[in-house]
C-alpha cells in the first residue's frame, strides 16, 4: 500500500526534506532556483513536483 508521499504530486519543503534526507535550508536553497524544473510557486510558498524532482535527481547521477 502506498503512503500518502508517494501519492502527491506537490511537496511541501518538509516533504521535500523527508523525501530526500536533507535539512530544511538546503530544500529552500534548491526550491529557490526556478532553473531547476521541479520548483512550483503557488503564491509566496514554493513546492517541489515529485515527478519533475525524481527526473532532475537521475539527471545529477549521470
């Protein structure tokens, strides 16, 4: 049975931290580069497309 993060589309920073094993400031550093493909700015709050954000992690292995 998936968990609910496997299921959204959009993560939260904290999200994003639990995702990917990092701390809050370096999650907010990568958000904050519109150039990377995965970040979404719905108002003043920043998320990150898990789908985009899984696509641009396989990018930086190779």
């Amino acid at each position: 049975m998936k968990t609910e993060l496997e299921t959204r589309a959009l993560l939260n920073v904290k999200e994003m931290c639990e995702y990917l094993g990092i701390g809050q400031t370096k999650a907010r550093e990568l958000l904050s580069n519109p150039a990377n493909g995965f970040t979404v700015r719905i108002g003043n709050r920043l998320y990150a497309h898990k789908g985009k954000l899984d696509n641009w992690l396989l990018n930086q292995i190779l």
